[in-house]
C-alpha cells in the first residue's frame, strides 16, 4: 500500500522528486513487490492536489531507473527489481562494504593533527551562526557573472566541433595560447605551449610531479610552517620529506635540505605566514639547484593578490628557470571549486607528464578550457582581479586596524599579498583555547597547528585569519565579539 505525501514547505524540491523517491523507498523497503500498480496519473494528481504532468514525470524516472514499467492500456507498475531489491532495510544483516574491506578501510591521507581547515568543518555547530575567518578561500559574491555567462555562451556557439573532442595533448590550444600571452607575461615568465599541461589545479599537479619523479628518489624540502598536503603527495610516493623552518625571508635551506634532490616553494606569499622569499634567498636556492643538479617546485600561490607592491617575477622568470617547475591555479582567481591549474617545465617533461595524465583520466575538461580562455582573452579575469585587490586590501587593512587596537599583544605584520593574516600569541596563550573562545563569540578563527608536519617540533601557538570569504560588515561584527575575548 502506497502512503504518499508532499512536503509544500520544500520549494527547492521538485513535487514529482518526492513521489519518486516515496515511491522507490517502498519498493525497496519491500512494501510494495512486482507487480503493484501505481494509481493512474490523474487520480494521484487529483488526490494530491498537483499537475498531472508532475506525477506523469514521477512515473517516468521511475521507469527509467528501472523500478518501474509501463505498458500502454495497463498503466505503470513495479518491476522485477531483484537485482536492486537485496533485502528489506530492516531485515538487513550486513554493511555495504565487502566483508574483507569492513574494519579494513585505509587510513585517512592526513595524520592526526593535520587537518586542513575548510568550510565544513564538523566540530562548528551548525545551530551555531558564525563569520568563518576561513583560510584559502576567495570570495565568490563579487564574480562578473554576466561577462562568465556571456563567455560561456560565446564558446557553446562557436565550439561545437571541439565537444567530442578527446585526444591525447597538453591542455586546449587556445587556452595554452591565453596562458602564454595573458597570464604568464605578468610573472616575468616567457614560454610556448608545449611547456604547459594544463590539470585540475596544483594538488593535482604535484601528485602527477611525484608519481613521474618517484623512481628517481632523493628528499624533498619544504618549508614549515606550509601547505603540507603537496609535500606530503611526494612523501607518500616514498620521497623523504625535509622539513625546513620558515622566517620573515622565507625558507631556511638546511644542510640536509642542500642535498635535496627537489625543493617545494612558494616564493611570492608562502602559505600560510605570508612572507616572501628574499631576493638573496632566490638566488641561494637556484644556485643551489644548479650545484646539486636537483629541480624547483615553484608554487606561485597567490601571487595574483598584492597590496603594496607589484610582486617579484616568478623563479621561473630567471637565467636558470629549466631546473623551475612552475604550479600555477585559477583556483583562486575565480573560485576554488573551478579546479584547473597548469604545470610549466621542460617539454621532456611535459610530454612524460601527458602520458602520464592520459593514462589517468584522459585530461580536464574542453569546454572549461575553452570558456577560460576566452575569459582571458576578453579581459574578463584581468578586470575582476583588480577589482579584488582594491577590495581584499580594504579589508586586510580593516583587520589590522582592529588588531592594533584590541590585540597588542599579538604578533603579526600586516601582509603584502595572499588572503591571511599570520598571527603569533604571547607565550603560555592556547591557540586551540582562542580558537574556542572565538567560537562561543560566534566567530570562527583557526589554529596554525594545522600547518606543521608531525614530526616538527616548532612553536605552534600561532592563528590564522582568512580575509578571502569575510564581508567589511562581517568583520565590523566579529570584531565587535572578539573585544570580549578573556
């Protein structure tokens, strides 16, 4: 017996979603078996009260999922649904794993202790309305929506010989184009398309760098206080990691990270401290890379976002760039869930990295390259970016007014680029304290624990305050709690 109800207060769930998934849920809870028939369209419409044509388009997801079928004259009934239909939910025995995997499951990538803040951190209270200070994000509400949607709709019409497209290269033509000429130059950087693959951002870029350059061995530095989960893709491949420690001039090579065979860096705005590594240290570490016949890994993290100054060009824009492997995102020049990045290197390189990638999942999406590339080319991404500059330096500079006026006893300098204030405690202060007495203020601030690896034994007391997401009013507000911290 069928007992079905809509939920009227649901407005963003469509009427005919929730008959079919009334209607399944019976089916698969076995309250219903082969060959119940479904009430005829019009008398279900009329007993609910709705169109026709909804319980019509119920029916016929329902049959296209297979849990139904319908016969002309003789309405729509359940099917033969054994293959779907294990056994009733209540009468079940098991869990859906396989038994050899139940108990089993591998352990998550990121050792305890390492979390990376996100939006969705389960330990906020989502009863709770907080202002989320969060780290490496950009903010999304001032996008051009009508220049993104005009592009979008220049390369549906224009682009139709390219959507079955799916053959082995680098990146789309037009967008390695775009790169070249639109991104590139503004770093110092001069290069060709067959110096690029284009990925589905770094993350992605540095676990194709360490599954390509794994059979090679050697260690890998890295600074700490940083971004760990690119280190940690080659640590995992069996690299060792080489932690190094971070300062107001960047990393700090050791003598054990001189003898690394690569270097992972991001000279512009090291994450999360946000300093910038000294021109002295610059030409240390490709002297370096020269001497230890080793390889860079440039990671250009948002460089896009600068306040006082124009940035430095990029390591990859000097005399000895064939040891620099260059990471570059438009992650964070748009938005994170975009996901495409790009590798630049040696065309050796970027050809093993092709197959490499090819063998994998065959390459990022055509349609997403093509509508960037026109975002490029038109301008559109240029303009939006500084815009966000006059706008996250008006609130980078509202963050530090508070600072300076509520928070004297916190260390921290104001920072050139990026999205984040670094900030140090006084002694004997918890980071992880602060962080819950912000939270009962109903602002949300995050610990700068997150960012050493485990076996680093340097001061952690530091908080991190991500700037990307947060409103000038939002920051009014938080600042307004945050006076009361004890």
């Amino acid at each position: 017996m069928l007992h079905l109800q809509l939920d009227r207060q649901r407005s963003h769930h469509p009427y005919y979603l929730q008959i079919m998934e009334q209607i399944r849920g019976a089916i698969l809870a076995g309250h219903v078996s082969r060959g119940f028939q479904l009430p005829p369209s019009r008398q279900l419409a009329i007993e609910l009260g709705i169109a026709r044509r909804t319980v019509v388009l119920a029916y016929e997801e329902l049959c296209a999922q297979g849990y139904c079928e319908s016969q002309v004259g003789k309405g729509t009934s359940v099917a033969d649904v054994a293959l779907l239909h294990v056994a009733p939910l209540e009468h079940r025995t098991t869990t859906g794993l396989p038994q050899w995997l139940v108990g089993k499951t591998p352990r998550s990538a990121v050792p305890e202790g390492e979390w990376q803040p996100t939006l969705n951190d389960k330990s906020i209270s989502p009863q709770q309305p907080l202002i989320c200070f969060t780290p490496s994000l950009a903010q999304t509400n001032l996008l051009p929506l009508k220049a993104m949607q005009k592009a979008f709709q220049t390369v549906m019409q224009t682009a139709s010989i390219h959507l079955q497209g799916y053959e082995k290269n680098n990146g789309h033509p037009e967008l390695l184009d775009a790169i070249c000429h639109h991104v590139l130059s503004n770093r110092g950087i001069t290069t060709s398309p067959d110096q690029i693959l284009i990925t589905n951002g770094s993350l992605h870029s540095s676990y194709l760098l360490a599954e390509l350059f794994t059979p090679h061995g050697g260690g890998l530095s890295y600074g700490v206080p940083g971004y760990l989960p690119i280190s940690r893709n080659f640590i995992k491949k069996g690299i060792q990691g080489i932690p190094c420690a971070v300062d107001t001039d960047g990393i700090c090579l050791t003598e054990a990270a001189h003898l690394a065979r690569f270097h992972y860096v991001m000279p512009e705005h090291h994450f999360p401290t946000g300093v910038t590594l000294s021109p002295e240290r610059r030409g240390l570490l490709l002297q370096l890379a020269s001497q230890q016949d080793a390889l860079i890994i440039e990671d250009d993290y948002d460089s896009e976002f600068y306040f006082n100054r124009h940035p430095l060009p990029a390591l990859k824009a000097a005399e000895y760039n064939e040891r620099v492997i260059y990471l570059g995102t438009f992650s964070k020049t748009l938005f994170n869930g975009l996901r495409v990045g790009y590798i630049i290197a040696h065309p050796e390189i970027i050809q093993q990295l092709m197959d490499l990638r090819w063998q994998m999942d065959g390459g990022t999406s055509l349609i997403l390259q093509l509508w960037l590339a026109e975002l490029l080319k038109s301008g559109t991404i240029d303009h939006h970016l500084r815009r966000m500059r006059v706008h996250h330096r008006k609130k980078r500079d509202l963050i530090a007014q508070y600072l300076h006026r509520d928070f004297p006893h916190w260390q921290w300098q104001p920072p050139t680029g990026g999205l984040q204030f670094w900030i140090k405690l006084p002694p004997k202060q918890s980071a992880l304290k602060v962080v819950q007495q912000c939270r009962a203020l109903g602002v949300n601030v995050f610990s700068g624990h997150h960012y050493y690896s485990s076996e680093c034994k340097q001061e952690r007391d530091h908080l991190i305050l991500g700037f990307g997401t947060v409103t000038e009013q939002q920051i009014h507000q938080a600042f307004s709690q945050l006076k009361n911290l004890p």
